[in-house]
C-alpha cells in the first residue's frame, strides 16, 4: 500500500481515505474506513476522465450493475455516487486468492473441489440472469476464493439480456480465451455466453491450462470461433460436463440451473474453502486484512507494535489479496519498494511437466540426471518456484533449474547443514559460516537482507520472523521487516544434537522436534514453552519433521500423531503393526485435507480431520522414507528391492499398484524425495535428479 499524494483526497463519503491499493487506466483503488470502523475498497475515476460523461456513465453503472444482482456469491456494492465531479464506488474486501492465483500457489483443483467451484458458480450465474444481466466477463481473475466460497467481481462490462456492445474500436469485448464466440464476433450476447466463460473457467480450473491456447489474441480468439477446446486433461468424469458448454452454439449450451444440479458435490465437499491448504490460505488473508485495518486505525501501530513497513512486509509475506469487488483487478501487496532490501520481490512462475499416462510403462524415466550436485552436509533440497536448491559438493548451497537441472546460482558462505527456508516462495533464508541469518533471491540469488543473528540453524518462518537455533542451543526470532531480534529464549530441549532439529510454525506457535523424542511448541510472540510431548522417537531415534495443516500438527516417529498446534491435546494417532511391532512413521506430507507418511512396509494416507485411513500401498520397505505427491502419483523410496537395490515406487493414488518404478544408483543413501510442479525430485547420494508423474 503507498501513502496519500498531495492530489489524493481525503475523504470520500463516508470513508476516510488511509492510502493507495492500486491505480490503473481508468482510476484509483483506496483503502477506506468509515465512523464505525468497516473498511472499503474505494475505486475512484481519474479526474482527467471524470468530465468524459460517456466514462462517466459507464463507470457509475458498473456500480449498479452489481447492485442490482441479489446473490451471496458476488461481491457486495457498499455505496456509490459522485461527488466534486468525481464517481466514486466503495465496495468491500475479499479476503482470498482469486482462482487464478489459487491455482498458480496450490495447483489445479481436485474432483471434489471442482465440483463444489463448479455448481456456486452456477448458482451464481443464476441469480446474475435473474437480475436480467450477463455478465460478459468471467474469467479466473474475477472470482475470489474466500471462507464462505467462490465470489464473482467485476461488473465493469456487464450488459441487461439482449444489450448493445459499448466497446470502443479496437477494444477486445471479452478476455480472450474465455469469451465465447459470438462476443470475439461482436454478435449479440445471450446468458449462454457467461456458461461457455463458465467452462472455460473450471478448464482452467482442473488442469492449471486454459480451454484455448495460440501465440497471441488473435490466435486465441480463432480457437475460441473455430477451433475445439483442449479437455485432454480434464478428468474423464469432467469431461462430459464441462464440454457442453463450450459449445459453439449458444442454443446446445445447457443452463445455469442444469448445471448447478449436475455438478452435484458430494456430501461435506462444501468444506474444501474451511480446511486443507487453501483454507489455511484464506485464513492467513483474514487475519493480515485484520492486523492492517487495526494497525492503520491505531496510526501505525497494532497489539504488536507493527510498524508502517512492518505491515507492510507483512501483507507481502503472505501474498494477501484484497480483491476489489466490481473492480477490475484484485490488488496486490508486496510490490514494495524494490531499493527496501526487506521488500519481497515477486515470486517466480512454477514451470509445469506435462503430466504422462502411465499405462502400458514400467519404468520411470528422468527428466534430467542423475547430476553430481549434493555435498555430503546437503540438508534435503528444497523446491522453490523455478528452482531446486541443495547444499553444494564443493561448498555452500546451490540453486538448480527444475526444467533441466542446470545449476543456476550459488552462495558458497552459507552453511549447507544449517537448514534452508523459502520465505513466500521468494527468498531463500539461511546461516552463512558467520552464524549471520542471510537470505537470497530465490529465482536469481541475488542477495538481500542479512542479520547477525549467532545462528547455527534455521527452523521456520512464519508472516513476522525466521526462527533459528543459536551457536549455544538457544531459540531467537528475527523480524522479517527489519532484521532485528524479537526475543531469544533458552529451552529444555536439545537443539544441538547430532540429529538436527526441525519445526514449523504457524497460528502462534513454533513446533520444534528434535532427535531425542521431544517435541516442544513455543509462543511465536515472546518464546515462552506453550506445550511440550516427550518419548515420540521410534527405536531407531529418526529424525522427527512436524507438519501442519490449519490449526493441526502432524508429527511422525514412534506413531504418526496429529495435535492441536495451540495446546498439544491430541486428536488422534495411527501406527502400523507387522509382526507385533510397531513401525516407525517417516516424515508427513499435508496435500488438502489428506497426510501422506510412510510406516515401515506401506506408505498410508489419512484425513487430518478425523484420522480415517484414505488409501495404503502395496506392501513394500518404506521405512523413514519421505513421500512426494504429484499428479495422482504417490511416490516413495523403497530400500529392499532385488540385488539390494534402492527404488522409487511411484503408486497410483486411485488403485495403490505401484505403477512405475526408477532403480536408484546406490545402496547407502542417503535418500530424499520431494515435488513440484509436476516433477519429483530424488536425491540419492551425491546425485540429484527429476523424475515425471502421471495424471
């Protein structure tokens, strides 16, 4: 957010205007509060077009348009008029991703998720019609995913059924890809159009790709009209729903309602926007929408004493989205200023692998490698965006490219078995040898922040702090706005062992594991023990990696365990018994509302919620070995094949049969396995490499 210039006003209505969202051709977004503390988005006409009455026109009505739609899933409308010769329209905040952005951090949506996206949207549709209009431009970045479910924004080119284009010349009627054919035409639009955008739209949902792709809009646009929409990916249960309306024909496109009835969730899907990681998404979003509304209404300060840069290095943390309903885009924090070397810079793209077919194959066959990339004090390499990055062979980390595995950029200070952190998938944070928390541009490498912070090891992050262990075994939080020390606090627990220790943290607490069994949680705002859980190492005292999803935390070792992160109360707790013996869980993986884990001779998945066994793999040796889910794969390192080989086992997540196989090179390890964007990356030893998944 930038701060009021000398020609923004200060007031509007009833708001009282605190700073700039965002600015584009036509206007300005500001962040206003009125009397009783309800905070707006406030969209202002430039004043150089503010006397133009025909932008003038169309920019009030965008404003009636979207009140004049009586619906939960669009974005509500809190006032609008013109005042001084300026339209101004207030309309409130979203507190979510929109989809686009959604699929981009989490990936495309599953079965049940697209169905529940699919029939709201319908209804919305539905109640959008019934007011008489069309709205003409749905697309991904126009619908917003909050805790209640998906919301429509933008009515900027609305129409009443049946109304005129008033387009300019040049000026494309709809995004291309998603219009359908009669608006790229320039053909009277019916309420059919909005269900082709609607196809195109879940399309893009369930595969991560649009319905229509070319070279330019020209090349889209000539799909849209003549070619046939890329379904290829679309699950062949989807398939024959989505289809229809993508019709070339508005007449053979079913309805709103049709649609609503077919795509029929199933029971407890509505759910998806309150758990899993999107949820957590969402959740994260409210609460820095509320640490920013109390810190500005407190002239810069919050419960915590946020500063003005704190805050926003806050909102930049977490990506929050405070989406402009009836506005043309959702504003994003975090662009900052690129000379603040605490201003996060953007976030790469993840490249995505096709996913293959796995029928008819046997063996898994690299994208790239076996490399010689990992010194032998490599902590497990860590995926971020368009790069992996591993402990170097000779020193320090290095950051390889995830398409071909060339090396990118290397930092040969840092201390390869302190442990590696992505910071909002944009910075790298670390110790260099001086024991300084430093932190690196995670697509580039270029440096940024450095703090001297006596650390030997980086723990976790959360929106405020990197959490370390000290040089003397002590904890330390180090602010992410400004480098400094938050507080330090020493800890009855052994940070220092052989074994590293490894945590997360989330919803107030720091959860750190460490090799003598103990697992013991802390307030992330002073350091204090909030809770504490002793003797959870299995016989072979592995290491122990806590997880969380939400308000849960997943720890592994003797049994796999799920327990409130606030308190510690467990909820529940799984183990596998062969032989009268217990078998040791190996580290968690959270993907939605599912934990992945291996334990011993299966690798398991279960429901956070309530600890019920979702699927179990064909018997193997699993034993502590990670899982990587990608595409409808599970995959895991089984360490007793035939000539006692090592062997990643990729399992189909529908039927368990270990699909495909790759055979590892050596029969030592040490073994790592984690993915992204579609690839799994295996280290095994000194050699790194990416193997493919199927969808």
């Amino acid at each position: 957010m930038e701060p009021l210039g000398s020609g923004d006003p200060l007031r509007l209505g009833p708001y009282r205007l605190l700073g700039v969202l965002g600015a584009g051709g036509m206007g300005k977004v500001y962040l206003g509060q009125d009397g009783s503390g309800t905070t707006a988005a406030v969209k202002v006409l430039r004043p150089e077009l503010a006397y133009d009455p025909d932008l003038a026109r169309r920019f009030v009505r965008e404003a009636q348009m979207a009140q004049a739609v009586r619906s939960t899933g669009v974005a509500r409308v809190l006032g609008a008029r013109t005042e001084g010769g300026r339209p101004w329209i207030a309309t409130e905040f979203l507190a979510g991703p929109t989809l686009d952005k959604a699929v981009a951090s989490h990936g495309p949506v599953d079965e049940p998720t697209l169905r529940v996206l699919g029939a709201a949207l319908s209804r919305t549709l539905m109640d959008i019609h019934a007011a008489g209009l069309i709205h003409r431009d749905l697309k991904p970045s126009n619908i917003v995913l909050t805790a209640a479910g998906p919301r429509v924004i933008d009515f900027g080119i609305a129409r009443p059924e049946h109304g005129l284009t008033l387009t300019t010349t040049g000026q494309v009627p709809a995004t291309p890809g998603y219009g359908a054919p009669e608006q790229v035409l320039g053909q009277r639009v019916g309420a059919s159009a909005d269900v082709f955008s609607l196809g195109a739209v879940l399309v893009f949902a369930v595969t991560g790709s649009q319905a229509f792709n070319g070279g330019n809009v020209a090349a889209v646009q000539y799909e849209v009209v003549h070619g046939a929409a890329r379904l290829d990916r679309v699950p062949p249960q989807l398939a024959p729903l989505i289809a229809p309306c993508l019709s070339k024909d508005p007449a053979s496109r079913p309805t709103p309602a049709r649609l609503a009835s077919a795509f029929a969730p199933p029971r407890g899907a509505e759910g998806v926007w309150r758990h899993g990681a999107l949820a957590t998404d969402i959740k994260q979003r409210q609460r820095e929408i509320h640490q920013l509304t109390t810190a500005v209404r407190g002239a810069g300060s919050s419960p915590h004493g946020m500063s003005r840069r704190r805050l926003i290095t806050t909102l930049a943390a977490g990506g929050t989205a405070l989406a402009v309903g009836g506005g043309t885009a959702a504003w994003w924090f975090g662009r900052g200023d690129e000379s603040d070397v605490f201003a996060l810079p953007p976030a790469a793209r993840t490249p995505r692998a096709p996913l293959s077919a796995a029928s008819g194959e046997t063996a898994l066959t690299p994208l790239w490698g076996p490399v010689r990339a990992l010194g032998k004090n490599s902590d497990t390499p860590l995926p971020v965006r368009d790069v992996l990055v591993v402990g170097a062979p000779e020193r320090g980390i290095a950051a390889h490219d995830v398409v071909n595995g060339k090396r990118r950029w290397t930092a040969p200070d840092v201390n390869p078995a302190g442990g590696m952190l992505s910071l909002s998938d944009a910075l790298i944070a670390a110790a260099d040898d001086q024991g300084r928390l430093v932190t690196y541009v995670a697509s580039t490498g270029e440096p940024r922040w450095t703090a001297p912070a006596a650390a030997q090891r980086v723990l976790a992050a959360d929106e405020w702090s990197v959490y370390v262990v000290t040089k003397d075994g002590r904890l330390r939080s180090v602010s992410r706005s400004d480098g400094r020390i938050r507080w330090t606090s020493r800890v009855r627990a052994g940070l220092l062992d052989k074994l590293p220790p490894y945590g997360v943290a989330a919803e107030g607490r720091l959860v750190i594991a460490t090799a003598l069994g103990e697992v013991l949680a802390v307030d992330t705002g002073n350091g204090r023990p909030a809770w504490r859980l002793e003797n959870q190492s299995s016989f072979d005292k592995a290491v122990l990696v806590p997880a969380v999803s939400g308000d849960t935390v997943l720890i592994n070792g003797r049994t796999l365990t799920a327990r409130s992160i606030s308190d510690g109360t467990e909820r529940w707790a799984k183990s596998e018994v062969v032989g009268g013996k217990m078998q040791p869980s190996g580290p968690p993986l959270v993907r939605g509302g599912t934990v992945h884990v291996s334990q011993g001779p299966h690798t398991m998945s279960y429901n956070i919620e309530d600890g019920s066994q979702e699927w179990k793999s064909p018997k193997g040796y699993f034993i502590h070995s990670p899982v990587a889910v990608q595409g409808r794969a599970a995959l895991a390192i089984n360490t007793r094949m035939p000539g006692d080989r090592a062997a990643v086992w990729a399992m189909d997540l529908s039927g368990g049969e270990p699909a495909l196989t790759y055979s590892l090179a050596g029969n030592t390890g040490p073994w790592t396995i984690t993915g992204s964007g579609n690839r799994v990356f295996v280290r095994d030893g000194a050699a790194l490499l990416a193997l493919p998944v199927f969808g």
